[in-house]
C-alpha cells in the first residue's frame, strides 16, 4: 500500500497538515513541525507548505476526482457573474443608447471600449455555461481540464472588473469619466470592490479550484485594482484603507480555501487508502477462492484415483488422521512423520519431490509403504495446495501391490543362501516355499502366503 508521500516530503519533511493521514510517518514528522517552530522559516520552506500537492501520479487522480463538484461549483459562480453583468450593463448601455445630448454609436469613446469588453465576457461566460451544461447534462467533454477552463474564464472577468469599469477605463483611454455617463460613474468604484470581493469568496468557498493554481485569479483582481487606485484618480479620500481592505478580505478568502484543501486531501487521502486496503483483500479473497477451489477440485480426483489420502502438515506430519488411515498403516497416525513409513532410498526421493513440487501442480511417484505386517507398493501422489495453515500437503496413494513383510524377509534370505526356515512372533516356523491357493470364485482375489509346517 502506498504511503500518499511526495519526494518533497522524503527530503525535506511533509508540509503542515497535508499528509498527517499517513501513521507510518506522524513521529518523523513530529520531530520535524518541532524543529520547524524552533528556528527560523525561510521563505522556500513556507512556499512548500502553501504547496498541498501529491506525487504526480497522485495528484492526477486527485485533480480528477474533483472534476465534477468543480463543474458544479464554476457553473453556479459563472451564472451568479453573468447575471450581476447583465443586471449591471443592459440597464447602462439603454440609457446610453436613448441619450440626446452625447449619443452613444457617434464616435468610438470609453464607452464602446467598456461596453465592447464586456460583451466579449458575456460571450466567454455564456460559452461556460453552456459547456458545462452538456457536461453535466450529456456527460460528453469529460477529458477536458475544466480547473484549467474556470481559471481561465473567471481570471479574465475579475480582470475586467478591475480595468473596464465605468471609472477606471475612460481614464485609461484618456477620457474624464465625469459627465461621460449617463449616471455618477464614481459609485461604480465601490461597486467593483464588493464584486471583487465577492466573486473571490464565491470561489473560495464553493468551488474546488486546487490552491496550486488558485492564485491566479486573486492576482488578477486584487493587483489590477491596486495599479488603477494608486495610478489614476479614486473616488475614495483615504484610499491606504480601502486598498488594506481589500488585501485583508481576499487574503482571508485565500486562507479559507487552503484550510478547506488541506481538510479536502487529508480525507481523499483516508478514503483511498481504505479503498486500496480494500482492494487488497479482495484480490486476496479471490486468490483464496481460486486456490479452494482447485484443492476442491484436485482432492475430489485424488479420492476418485488413490485408495487412501493422508494430509501432511509443512513438516511432513500426518495432520487429520481418520480410522481408515490409522487400519491402512496398521498404527496411530496422527502426529507421525510420513518419512518413517519409506525406506531410506525413498525418503531422500520423497523429501526431492517435496522441495520441488509446485502449488496446484501434484507430482507422483512410486514408493514402498512399510509397516507392522504389510508392506505396500504404492503410487504417490503429492499436492502443495499453497495456503498458510496447515495442513498444507496432500498425500493420495493407490495401492499396487502389498506383500506380508516376514515373507520378504524370508525370500531374501533364500536368495542370499541362509537358512530356510525361519519362526514367526509366535514360535512357529515359517515353510520358506509359497503354497499356492486357489479359489473357484473369480470374485475373490488372494495372494499366496507360505502356510506353516507341521
């Protein structure tokens, strides 16, 4: 699982508040808010800690999940700015248009200039507003970079707000704007510093315009207006005053929308890391699942294939034993080592065919069962069936051939030329000559066994 950190942040410890989601880091960053609050920030440092963003690759998603409540959030701002223009300008440009004295259209003044710049942002206004209705309406246009459109499109607006009001323009034209309206252009002064101040806060507040590029729109309005009261001719008499004003309300502004950011990623941060812990379980359910099922699947072959099936735990222990297994190897098999049931040749063949098997894939070989009585010549069948718990490995063996063990000892001492006749357990001697057995019913097999002697 990702741990949600930058480079940034490996090197030159988290900025505050942006990724405190994170355990694995809270006491490195700890120890570095503290040595931070000891000495002396410089400026670098506090650019980054203005800086939210994640890795790249990180912040891509993040950027796209916010797409939508942005579209939201600019058409709802974007409509409350075209309306206010509309309310502001129309009313204007027909009073403008019905004058005599001055008529409007006879030669191209400061009031084509204001008239002819605010069409131009009613034109890019309504072109948002109705792209971001087929957004939202049609679902098309969703790999456009619609944080990118909204800066764009409201940056200009606070921008005209700034140098094409009723006041500021005629003097940057070159014009007196007393006596060139129709109404006092002086109080459009005061009006653009409450739109401005507005539009900025509607921004901050309801639309989710990362703090990366967020500046742009408050450098767009405030520095504009901070050039044309200081440069022409204000309305306001102490004009120190209401310049701190509008410093202080659209810094604030800003602040606002960083806490809300910070607040904003850390929960993002939060719901992606569930969603990967998620994720995690169930691919790992799912592998679960797949490796259940195939052990389902090979031990319903094993059962149809092999006589007798015996589970091994990782050491090769018996682990599970039932009644049938415990008759077959003639003992308590619980607990036993599988290993002590082969001959020495087999065991070094059986511990190879365990430390190469792989999961889901059995591997079979032959081998010679011993026990009490009975020796049995078995086909092996080997499954690792690949989980952590035990038991992990299953053993199935078909039975070839089975053989009663004094017999065998007998026919190699024959071989070997030492004496034929030998004595059970219980005293009696053994005929070392096979005596052969017949039965009329074909139903029935028999091996032959040495009978003994009188």
């Amino acid at each position: 699982m990702s741990t949600w950190a930058s480079p940034r942040d490996s090197q030159d410890g988290p900025k505050d508040g942006a990724f405190d989601v994170v355990p694995v880091m809270r006491n490195s960053w700890a120890e570095n808010r503290e040595n931070s609050v000891r000495s002396v920030r410089r400026p670098q440092s506090l650019l980054r800690e203005l800086d939210l963003r994640f890795h790249p690759d990180q912040e891509r998603k993040y950027k796209q999940g916010l797409q939508e409540n942005l579209v939201v959030g600019g058409l709802a701002c974007i409509g409350s700015a075209t309306g206010a223009t509309l309310f502001a300008v129309v009313p204007t440009f027909v009073r403008e248009v019905a004058r005599e004295e001055k008529a409007f259209g006879t030669t191209f003044d400061a009031r084509a200039w204001v008239f002819l710049v605010w069409a131009l942002n009613l034109l890019l206004m309504l072109s948002y507003i109705l792209l971001s209705t087929i957004r939202l309406c049609r679902g098309r246009l969703q790999s456009w970079n619609w944080e990118a459109f909204f800066v764009v499109v409201v940056s200009i607006f606070l921008f005209s707000m700034a140098f094409a009001n009723f006041w500021h323009l005629p003097f940057i034209v070159g014009e007196d704007p007393v006596g060139l309206w129709v109404h006092d252009a002086r109080g459009s002064d005061i009006f653009m510093l409450l739109a401005i101040d507005g539009i900025l806060t509607m921004v901050a507040m309801y639309v989710p315009v990362r703090s990366s590029v967020l500046w742009i729109p408050f450098v767009c309005a405030v520095v504009p207006f901070f050039v044309n009261t200081l440069v022409f001719q204000s309305v306001f008499t102490d004009t120190h005053m209401i310049l701190f004003a509008l410093l202080g309300l659209s810094g604030f502004a800003y602040h606002g929308a960083l806490r809300r950011e910070k607040t904003h990623r850390q929960k993002w941060t939060f719901e992606h890391m569930v969603e990967e812990a998620e994720e995690v379980m169930r691919e790992q359910d799912n592998k679960i699942q797949e490796t259940t099922a195939q052990v389902k699947g090979l031990r319903v072959v094993a059962e149809a294939l092999c006589d007798v099936i015996v589970k091994l735990d990782s050491k090769k222990c018996v682990d599970g034993a039932n009644p049938r297994q415990d008759a077959f190897f003639e003992t308590k098999l619980e607990g036993r080592c599988f290993e002590d049931f082969l001959s020495e040749q087999d065991r070094s063949r059986f511990s190879k065919l365990m430390s190469s098997i792989q999961v889901g894939f059995p591997a079979c070989m032959p081998v010679t069962i011993r026990k009490k009585h009975l020796t049995s010549e078995v086909h092996l069948l080997a499954v690792d069936t690949g989980i952590t718990r035990e038991p992990r490995y299953l053993i199935g063996m078909r039975i070839e051939a089975e053989h009663f063990t004094a017999v065998e000892e007998e026919v190699g001492r024959v071989h070997s030329g030492e004496s034929a006749a030998v004595r059970s357990s219980s005293g009696m001697p053994w005929v070392s000559k096979p005596v052969k057995v017949d039965f009329e019913d074909d139903d029935i097999s028999c091996k032959t066994y040495p009978r003994l002697a009188t």
